[in-house]
C-alpha cells in the first residue's frame, strides 16, 4: 500500500463535510421530534389533558433546531473559505 498525501488543508476540508453531513443529520432528526411533537400536543389538547409541558419540549427542540441550522451555516462558511 501507497502513502496517502493531503494537501495543505485538504484533510480539514474532507472533515468539515463530514461535519456537515453530521449536521444534516441532527437536522432532520430534530425535525422528526418537531413533527412528533406537534402530534403529542395535537392528541393532549384533543384529550384535554395539560400541553404546558409538551410545549416547554417543543421549544426547547426548536431552540435546538435553530442551534443546529446555525452550526451547519458556519460549516458552509469555512468550507467555501477553503
């Protein structure tokens, strides 16, 4: 087997689509609990059961969403600086 050689940079660029796929991927997860949760509140007022709580997670999964899209910007930022 050979040596691989990266250029200056090059490694750090594959490992920031690597983060960028990472971050895809929390994405469309916290999406997934975003759209659960909205059912979960959805069944509780149809209930007549208490959504306070239910609506304290929505947000904090929001908020996480929000932290997410945000990383994911500073990732496309370094990878088109590179």
């Amino acid at each position: 087997m050979g040596v691989v050689r990266f250029r200056a940079g090059e490694m750090d660029h594959n490992q920031e689509r690597r983060h960028l796929a990472q971050a895809d991927r929390h994405i469309a997860q916290v999406k997934g609990h975003i759209d659960r949760q909205r059912l979960i509140i959805d069944r509780l007022a149809t209930m007549g059961e208490p959504t306070d709580e239910a609506w304290l997670t929505l947000a904090a999964f929001e908020a996480t969403l929000q932290a997410f899209e945000r990383h994911r910007a500073t990732i496309l930022r370094i990878l088109r600086t590179d």
